[in-house]
C-alpha cells in the first residue's frame, strides 16, 4: 500500500484522539479515510441513528474495506494510568497516585489528584503517547502491509 509516512502520522494520531473521546474509529484499508462512531452508540443508536446513518451505511456496505479500532477498556486506561505512576520520581505525589489506583474509584481519584498536581500536561502527554502506541499495534493487525519504516 502507497500511504505518505505523513498522512500514515496524521491519521493515528487522529485515531487515538477520538479513542481517548469513546470513538470507535473505522479505517478503510486503501484510502485511510476514517469514519466515527461513538463507542456506547454502536450497539443501539437510538435516537442518534440518523446522525451516523450514512456513516454506518457506508461501513455496512464496503465491510471488507473497513478495519475498527475500539477506544482502550477500562483495563486498558487503568494499565496506563498505572504505567504512568511507575515512571514518576515524586515519592509524595507518587504514593498518593498509586494509593488512588489501589482504592474505590480509582478513575476519579486518580483524575482529581493528577487535576491538581504541576503534573498534569506530563500525565496528557503521556497517556497521548500510550494512545497512539495502541493505534500503531491495532494497525499492525489490520493493516500488515504497512510496517514499521512506513511509520
């Protein structure tokens, strides 16, 4: 597949953006055009089924040309948080991280410390970077032809 390195970047990049929003991200294999869709929508769109019709029409229609790349689990977004601690060298703030992440509600805890912390643009850079990291692998599997140099 002849994809630019550049056009390869923008739509990862792209791609974990709108995961780290709960897209789910459709990747047409030849063209990288990408399409969204709210991850909690994709099971009953309810009300919001026109918004995505002709979107999901499109999908429906070409499925073979299309690979999905759903937004990280929950587990996913914990081990990510969890990585982000192991790397950090503020005993203090550390040990209130990882105490945040061994207790209940371990998401908003560990959010409302980061939140008020000279931390916080590290912990976004970061978990950004872990993002684009899973969207690189998720396009490893479903799309083999574009290898590593192409990155």
């Amino acid at each position: 597949m002849d994809v630019s390195k550049d056009k390869l970047k923008s739509a990862i990049a792209e791609i974990a953006e709108h995961n780290d929003c709960g897209m789910n991200a459709f990747v047409h294999r030849k063209s990288l055009n990408l399409i969204f869709i709210p991850n909690e929508l994709s099971h009953y769109l309810g009300d919001y089924e026109e918004l995505y019709e002709k979107d999901l029409n499109e999908i429906d229609k070409n499925v073979d040309l299309y690979f999905k790349i759903e937004p990280p689990t929950s587990n996913e977004s914990f081990n990510i948080m969890r990585g982000f601690v192991e790397c950090l060298n503020q005993d203090k703030l550390k040990d209130a991280l990882i105490s945040a992440l061994n207790n209940r509600k371990p998401f908003a805890n560990f959010k409302r410390i980061i939140d008020n912390s000279d931390i916080r643009q590290k912990w976004f850079e970061f978990k950004n970077q872990e993002l684009i990291n899973r969207v690189k692998m998720e396009f490893r599997v479903g799309m083999p032809e574009i290898t590593d140099h192409e990155e």
